[in-house]
C-alpha cells in the first residue's frame, strides 16, 4: 500500500513539474504544448519572458526549423 501511494506522489511531482514549465500564448492566450503542427510550436521573446505561437507572431507559415536561428522581439519590446 505505501509502495502505491510512493509511486502516485510521483507521477503528481511531475505532472506539477511539467505545468509550471507550461507558458501560455501572450496574444490567443492558449496554452503551449508539445505539438508537431508548426504553427502551434511556441517562440519566446529574446528580451522579455512572453511566449508565442508561431502562428501568432510574424513567423506565421514558417517551420520552427527556419526560425530557430533568428532573433525575435516582441510587439511589447519592440516599441
């Protein structure tokens, strides 16, 4: 019995851990996630902590893998 309860402390502490790692889109608001669609992949902003999708920035339509190189600043920094 003790072993059960062991095991589900656990799987909580990591399912804990992996919401507090979770960020929410700072323009539709939704939460990230690991997905393979592109648009849904997040990006975060190099001068502040906001997170976005991509479909909801500037690199709309391009693959994570094209702009995981580049720089990117918020419409909040930016200004």
């Amino acid at each position: 019995m003790r072993e059960i309860e062991k095991e589900n402390e656990i799987e909580h502490d990591d399912e804990a851990n992996q919401s507090a790692f979770k960020h929410k889109c700072d323009i539709c608001q939704d939460l990230e996630s690991d997905t393979e669609i592109e648009n849904e992949k997040n990006v975060g902003c190099d001068l502040c902590p906001r997170w976005y999708h991509l479909g909801c920035t500037k690199f709309t339509g391009l693959s994570y893998s094209q702009i995981s190189n580049l720089d990117f600043t918020c419409d909040f920094c930016d200004d």
